[in-house]
C-alpha cells in the first residue's frame, strides 16, 4: 500500500495553440500537494494564454489538497495573469470537488476542448522578454529599450513611467544577487489597459502596498501596483503595472 511520504504525480505539460494543457496523473494527497503546486507555477511562467489542467486521472480521496488549485489561480491573477481552468474530472474526483471550496475559485469544464474554447475571446496581449546585459546594463539602455516597446504597442504616453518601473526592479534584482550569469530576464506585456513589467528576483525588495516608503518612492508614484508571484523553483517574479491612461 503506497504510503503518504511516497505519493508522487506524473505530470506533463503540451502546448496547444497559444495555451497550454496540463495533464496529471495520480493521487493528490497532502503529499503531493506540493510537488503539484510548484508544476502549476512552473507551467505558468512561460505566460501561456491559458493553462488547462486535464483532471481526467487525476484522483483525490479529501477536499483539502484540492485547494492547491484555488491558491494557485489568486497568486498568478495580477502577474502573470495567466486564466487556470480545470477539465474532465472524473465523477468521483468530482463529487470531492464539490465538498471543495475549489468549484468557488477556479471553472471547471466537461472537456479539454471545452475549457480552451473558453478563452478564445479573452483581450489580446503583446508581450517581450528581453535578456538585459548585466554586465553594462545602463538608464539609456533601459530607457531606449522599454521607449521602443511603447512606441511599436502604440502607448508612448507611458513611455517615462514605464521606464522609471523597469530601472527600479532591474537595478533592485541586480543588486540583491551577484549570479545572474548571463543576464537578468525582463518581461513587458501589454494587456486589456495595463502595462507589466517583471523581473525575476530572489529576495523581496519591493515596498509595502499602502505603507510608508523609505525606498521605492518613484515605483510608487508611477506604478499602478505591485507585488511578488513565486516561481516555483524557489525565486520570484517582482512585477509592477501601469495603466495606459488616466481613465
């Protein structure tokens, strides 16, 4: 009898169109909560237009590991902002679903295809990941940068703010880590009125939303909010947004 230390997940990730489905197979248990928790993460940074988890063999004995699903979806809501559905759950994982506050948080749907179909009319997006050059990263270069990006989306009018958030989270991630290696990966996307702009860190810099600020005043004047989404490998994504106009 396979003990709770032991329960593992198979797990497998396919793209389909611009999303992304997830299938996985096995027992979810407090176990291996965890190790499903970290997939999902891991399979939402790349930024699909959607991650469909394939629930079909999928099984769970208890309500509560089914929250993983719930957590998942409220902390990449703002960043990446990728919608998480859930597919083809088996009546008897469905009837545990349903003593779940999960049916609460995240849609389900009968099928794969079904779920997909569901997000066929969600706001476009335009997004870049740029590899920024560690070793000689300067202002101008960041400026000339995220200047040409505003201009080819046909936002200039967010082109200082923009500019100003993406100097404060590279300088602050830089700063906190000396083994970026190659360079630190920025991400800017443009969705339904918001400008992102991310970065991957390892330590919290970022000011309290609503508190006082000693340091990141500027991010603060500019930015529409703020905040951390972890990764699942043990790091974060600092991201800060911006609205495309006053309205």
């Amino acid at each position: 009898m396979m003990s709770v230390e032991d329960s593992v997940l198979a797990t497998k990730i396919e793209p389909r169109g611009t999303a992304a489905v997830l299938r996985v197979d096995g027992l979810l248990d407090s176990s291996s909560y965890p190790q499903l928790r970290d997939v999902l993460l891991h399979a939402v940074d790349p930024a699909p237009h959607a991650l469909v988890v394939d629930l079909s063999r999928l099984t769970a004995h208890t309500p509560a590991p089914l929250s993983v699903f719930a957590v998942v979806r409220l902390s990449v809501a703002r960043w990446p902002g990728v919608p998480l559905l859930l597919a083809e759950p088996g009546p008897e994982l469905r009837a545990v679903m349903e003593r779940s506050t999960v049916l609460e948080f995240v849609p389900v749907f009968p099928t794969v295809d079904a779920a997909l179909a569901s997000v066929l009319d969600a706001p476009p997006r335009e997004r870049v990941r740029l590899r920024v050059p560690v070793h000689r990263v300067s202002p101008r270069w960041i400026a000339e940068v995220i200047g040409e990006v505003c201009r080819n989306w046909g936002v200039p009018q967010i082109e200082g703010p923009a500019t100003t958030v993406a100097e404060q989270l590279i300088f602050e991630a830089l700063a906190g880590d000396a083994s970026w290696g190659d360079g630190l990966l920025l991400r800017v996307e443009l969705c339904d009125g918001l400008l992102t702009v991310a970065v991957r860190v390892d330590d919290p810099f970022l000011p309290q939303l609503g508190g006082g600020f000693d340091r990141g005043r500027e991010l603060a004047a500019v930015a529409h909010t703020w905040g951390y989404t972890p990764t699942g490998d043990g790091r974060r994504v600092a991201w800060a947004t911006i609205r495309t106009s006053s309205g």
